[in-house]
C-alpha cells in the first residue's frame, strides 16, 4: 500500500528542472515554494548549454547553487534532455534518500515519470506553465502553475497594469474568465462533496482536511489560479455558499472550519 505522504511533511526533496521547458525568470521563485515544504537536497537543470536560447541560464544556476547538467542533442531537431533527466531522477529513488521529488517542465513526457515515482511510494510534486497538458498535471500529487509564483515587484507590476487597462475584454481574457468559472464550480461541488464526508457533529469541515481532498482530485488546485492566496480567503468569498467559524486548536494554532449553506 501507498504510502500517505503530504508535502509539509517532507524532509529531503529532490528538484530537477527540464530548462528547455522553463523559464528562467521564475526559478528563484520555485525555490522558494519548495523550500515552504522541506530541505531541497538536489537541484540539478537538464539542457543543452550550447543553444543560444539557453545562454542567460548559467549566471542565475550559478547564483542558485543550482548543477547544471549538459545534454547534447544527438539528433538535430530533437533534444535528450528528458530522457537524462528521467535516468537521473530513477537513479535517484533507487537510493532510497529522497521522500519527494519536484520536476519542473510543462512537458507531458514525464508522466510515465510521474506516475512511477507515486508508485515507489514518494511524493510527486510538478511545476509548470498552464500551457501544461492535463496527463501531466493529474500524475503528481501536487501541480503548481509557473503563472501564480510571482515576486512582489511582479504583483505590483500586473496590479498597476490592470488599474491602465480598458474595461473592454479581449476575446482571450473572456475565454480565460469562462476557463475559471467553469473550474471554481468543479471547486465549489469538492468542497460539497468534503463537507458532506467530513463534516463533525455541528456540521463543519476542517478547512485543511477539504483541502487535502481537493489536492487528491485535483493535483493542480492552487487559490491563487482564481485570485485569492489560500483556500480559506477563497471559500470566505462565497458567503451565500458557505458559512466559516474559527476556534483554537492544539497551542497556539487555530482551526478554520466551515459548512455549505
């Protein structure tokens, strides 16, 4: 049986980054996500240093202590890079050190990676763009958008731009909108579905234990995707939907808990 295993839980994570499918202005940014769930051990980026698409990379590995791992393209057109990255990361589980493994691309070749990591019983987490096809996505046990890993200047920057915006929308901005309705529906029926599970005797649901549900079905669940830094501010957004309560818990933490209306 598959061990149960949640990324705050983690000791030892192993990061490799797929750089052809990556982008280079968010990797201080990943970091730093994954440093909130456990010690990154390994940090390795695959690529083929040669390319002139890849050439600003080795300033910024350098800075993050990341090891760069040179792939060459043996055959013109079609790059080794996934297939290294993939020896490695199976090297790697082998040695039994690492209880998490992150795999940064947007590529949906890793799947099969994927899915034989959470087999051998460690925690998958992915990072990419949303451009990320959905096999990918739903291998791991935890799928973060590149999108929602800003720094503070960059929130900043895009809040400024949307105040200089015209109201009127783009054909993609409505589709992008349409796109996150249809989700947060999908969003709104787990938490249903989690309340009516694990509700207790005065009929909330520990908001931490619906989210975890929510991981389950959906690797790729992140508030942030709809605007809102965690699932409590989301869920506090639908106040004709759901009421919330908080109460303290063990020393000084507190519980947030809520019920459908």
């Amino acid at each position: 049986m598959r061990r149960l295993i949640y990324m705050k839980n983690l000791k030892n994570i192993a990061m490799l980054i797929d750089a052809d499918n990556t982008q280079l202005s968010k990797l201080e940014s990943v970091i730093q996500e994954i440093s909130t769930n456990g010690r990154i051990v390994v940090k390795r980026a695959y690529g083929n240093w040669r390319k002139g698409s890849l050439k600003n990379w080795e300033n910024e590995l350098k800075r993050l202590a990341i090891k760069a791992e040179q792939q060459f393209d043996y055959v013109a057109g079609k790059n080794a890079t996934d297939m290294a990255l993939v020896i490695d990361t199976l090297d790697l589980l082998h040695s039994g050190i690492y209880d998490a493994f992150v795999i940064v691309a947007s590529d949906s070749d890793y799947t099969p990676l994927a899915i034989k990591l959470r087999e051998s019983g460690v925690f998958v987490m992915g990072v990419g763009e949303k451009k990320t096809p959905e096999p990918f996505r739903n291998a791991c046990d935890e799928f973060v958008y590149l999108e929602n890993l800003s720094k503070d200047n960059d929130i900043q920057t895009v809040a400024v731009q949307k105040q200089n915006e015209p109201t009127k929308r783009t054909a993609k901005e409505s589709a992008e909108e349409r796109r996150k309705a249809k989700e947060l529906k999908e969003i709104h029926k787990l938490l249903r579905i989690a309340w009516d599970k694990y509700q207790d005797d005065d009929g909330y649901v520990n908001v931490s234990s619906a989210g975890q549900y929510i991981k389950r079905a959906r690797p790729d669940f992140d508030a942030r995707t709809y605007g809102y830094v965690k699932l409590p501010e989301l869920i506090e957004a639908f106040p004709k939907r759901y009421s919330m309560k908080r109460y303290p818990g063990k020393g000084t933490v507190t519980i947030i808990a809520y019920k459908c209306r």
